[in-house]
C-alpha cells in the first residue's frame, strides 16, 4: 500500500490549474485542518501498517507552519520511505538542508515549462531560481524526478522543457494530464483526445530515440490506448494504477478515500477512527467497486474529452472518479 497526505490547502503560488484551488479554500474548512501532532500520529500509523511510500502534497506543504517539525517523525518510521512533492519556488539553502538531513529520500518538484511559459502557468518569474534548487536537491537525494502538467497554456512548449532539464543534467520527468478539478476545469485548460494522443506519439517518439537510462520520459496517462498493457514499472504516480485498491489519500482535514482508482466518497476521517481501522473496515467496498470498473470501463470514464473539443463547449467539472477530490463532503471542488 502507498499513501498520499495532504499537509496543507496553502500555497505560496496561484497555478492557473490548480487541482486544490489553493487561494480559495473557505476559512471553515482551513480551520479544520489535521494539526501538525495529528500528521505526525498518521504518519506513524500509516508505517505501522508496513505503508512502503508516504507522499507530503498540498497544497506547498513546506509553507504549512509546522512543516519542519513533521519532519521529526521521519526517523522514527521503520518501513516507509517518504516522498515530498514541492513547486520549490521559494526554498531556501537552509531549508532544503533541512528536508534532505530529516532523511527524505525521494523527490519531485512540479516544473510546467521553461522561463516564460513557466510565467504563464505560475504566474511568477521563478524558473531559474527552481531550476537552481532542483539541481540543489537532485544531487543530494536518492531519488528525484520533475513532475510536469500538461495543459493548453504549455503544450507548445513541453519538449523545449525536456531538453532544457537534459542540459541540466535532470533525468527523470513525469508528464501528467490537466484534469477537470479545480482551475484545470475552470480555465479550460483541458487538452482534446486529438492533442491528447499527439503528445503520446511525441513521447513515444522520443523514448524510441532516448534510451531511459539517459532521460526516462513518461507520459502518465493509464488507460489511454485501449487494450495496451500497463507498464512494470512502479511510482509514486502510477502505482494506483498497476495495483489496484493499494492507495490511500488522506485530505488535509482528515478525510481518507481508499482508492483513487474509483472510490467516489471518503471511508472516514482520522480524526474519529485510526486509519488501520477504515483501511480495515473499506475493503469489502474496494472489492466491490472493483468488480464494476473493468479496464474498458475506466478508460471510458478516465478519457471524456467533450469538454476540451470546441470552445463554447460546456465544461464538465469531473470528466472521470479519479477527479473527485474529496473536500470534507464536496463543499469544495
């Protein structure tokens, strides 16, 4: 099993396709965020049950007052290893020997283009200074890998990307499809099948040419070929998709939804039952929601395009289950 924590809704940035809406969370649902000692308890709970990854999200979980001592329950954790995904805009050198000596050894710092595309989406002038930071922490973790949107805003300019990362000596990327929640749906930055399925072809391409030991390229996007085989290989985004009802998502409020395959509603929150006790008593729903999502079913869901196709096209807010991000009973989305 791998899990997924969101450490805070709180963002130094303003994505325009901000799947958390970071900015515009009520303060009702803020002041019903996990504090920090909660955190910790869930992280020791999670190892305890043999959890082999802790993914820290947000939200910018380094900007959640607090952080840095969550931290201090990484060395107690005997059988996970904590991967902590950040837009590293604005850490410090100080700070980044802080996330590196707690013993995180895994990394991945969200990247959506070079200097002025990367603008156009963070709406700040930061590259170069998260470029700086990434080699910072690339060459002092066992584990690091970009992780990049992709969208209508950057679509162009996702190669030019690539290549800039090579120069840089960065070896590893993720692309990851915009999807309908939050402003990624609102600003209608979803991409049509037709660019959707250029820019499998373009990656395709690429690895033909670039071996993975030189720059391993992914596109993350399961079920998009009907019929074609998922890939061996295992992350920290994909493996909910090699192995399914593995994955537990924690909301920063405490709300657990057990599979981000299909799961449609949260199974509980940490703050009335441990989460051993959900996992536990949330298998018998897995196990029934599995046997109605076929592989051919998810692709269906997974893949509507309508809302991308036309331009006066109505939007449609969740174009698959795995867009259902649980905010404490829908109040957000």
């Amino acid at each position: 099993m791998r899990a997924s924590l969101d450490v805070t809704y709180a963002c130094d940035l303003r994505c325009i396709h901000c799947r958390t809406n970071t900015g515009e969370i009520p303060v009702h649902i803020r002041r019903r965020m996990l504090s920090i000692e909660q955190i910790q308890e869930v992280m020791l709970d999670l190892d305890r049950m043999e959890t082999f990854e802790i993914t820290l999200t947000g939200g910018e979980p380094t900007i959640r007052k607090g952080f840095w001592d969550l931290l201090d329950v990484i060395p107690k954790l005997k059988h996970s290893t904590v991967t902590l995904i950040t837009n590293a805009a604005n850490l410090t050198r100080e700070q980044m020997d802080r996330i590196i000596d707690s013993g995180i050894s895994s990394l991945r710092v969200s990247m959506d283009g070079t200097r002025e595309t990367f603008e156009a989406v963070r709406l700040v002038d930061r590259y170069n200074q998260v470029m700086e930071n990434s080699t910072y922490l690339r060459d002092r973790v066992d584990s690091f890998k970009v992780l990049t949107t992709v969208m209508k805003t950057n679509q162009h300019n996702v190669f030019a990307l690539v290549e800039d990362l090579r120069l840089h000596g960065f070896r590893r990327q993720d692309l990851i499809l915009v999807r309908s929640h939050g402003r990624g749906g609102r600003n209608r930055l979803l991409l049509t099948e037709t660019e959707t399925m250029e820019l499998h072809r373009k990656v395709q391409d690429f690895r033909r040419r670039v071996p993975a030991i030189d720059f391993d390229l992914n596109l993350n996007a399961p079920y998009l070929v009907p019929g074609e085989k998922l890939t061996s290989h295992q992350d920290v985004v994909m493996f909910p998709y090699l192995v399914k009802d593995t994955s537990v998502a924690i909301s920063a409020t405490g709300d657990v939804t057990m599979s981000r395959l299909y799961s449609a509603h949260p199974l509980g929150n940490v703050k009335e039952a441990a989460i051993a006790r959900i996992w536990e008593e949330g298998q018998d729903q897995l196990v029934r929601e599995q046997e109605g999502f076929t592989d051919d079913k998810l692709r269906e869901i997974f893949w509507d395009f309508a809302a991308a196709e036309t331009p006066d096209s109505a939007p449609v807010m969740l174009t698959s289950l795995l867009d259902r991000q649980l905010f404490e009973g829908y109040e957000v989305r």
